[in-house]
C-alpha cells in the first residue's frame, strides 16, 4: 500500500511541474528614415471579443536632416499607441544603407503598453564614421510589440 501512495505523489509533483505552453502574439510596424509627419491613426473599435494585437504611430518617416556630423546625436520623437486589445512589450531594432557605423537608440525598449495607452518614445541616430564626400543615407526603424503575458 505504501508503494502505491509514493507513486501516485511522484506522478502529481511531476505534473504540476510541467509547464504551460502559452500562444505569444507579435506585432510589429517599420518606419523608414526622412520624411514628414502624419496624424496619429484612430483608435479602432474591437469588433468582437478576439485578441488583436497592433501598433499605430505618429510618423510614416523620420527625417534626420542635412548635414550630418560625426559623433553629434540627433533626436527625433514618435508617438505610438497600442490600437490592440491586450498589452504589448515594446523592442526596436534598426537598420543603416549607406553607413556602416552608426546607431539609433530610443528610450522604450521592454515597457510594458497597454490597450489605447499611448507613449512618445524618443530615437537618437548617431554617425560614428567620417563620410567624405557628402552621402546620402537611409535608416528602418522597426517597432515590435509582443504580447504581455
């Protein structure tokens, strides 16, 4: 009788310690380097009871200007609003055409953006290399929100 109740008590510490496999939604919207600004898009109403997760912003393009100097960061801000249904951790990531060494910042990475919530996230771009003769160069700043769980 002993041996039965040991065995049952291994098999139920065992499940509990078996975790759950739970479905992470993403979302994400890219914003490509120099442009002008738009209107922040209408929050839209959820049509059902289905968990959507999106991303709207202030911007369609960021512009970082003439003239670019090595070393002196430029700052540009954006606003963005979680138009989901459930609230997203935000991450960004950034890529460079015509410069090799440079690097864009923002102040948001892992907060936490509830449902209608809205944030101004401020981008820093920083030249890291001297470009001789003058260069054009273009930026895409991709925004991620995944679903808070």
């Amino acid at each position: 009788m002993k041996r039965r109740i040991l065995i049952t008590s291994v098999l139920v510490s065992l499940a509990l310690i078996i975790p759950m496999v739970v479905a992470v939604l993403t979302t994400q919207i890219t914003i490509p380097g120099s442009g002008t600004t738009a209107e922040l898009a209408p929050t839209p109403a959820p049509t059902s009871n289905q968990t959507t997760i999106q991303l709207s912003c202030s911007e369609d393009r960021i512009d970082w200007g003439n003239g670019v100097t090595i070393s002196t960061p430029i700052t540009r801000q954006v606003s963005i609003r979680n138009t989901g249904t459930v609230p997203v951790t935000l991450s960004m990531a950034a890529k460079f055409q015509g410069v090799s060494t440079s690097m864009i910042t923002w102040d948001k990475e892992g907060i936490r953006l509830n449902p209608n919530e809205l944030t101004t996230a401020t981008f820093t771009f920083q030249l890291d290399v001297k470009l001789s003769p003058r260069t054009t160069f273009s930026t895409e700043v991709t925004i991620t929100g995944t679903q808070t769980v």
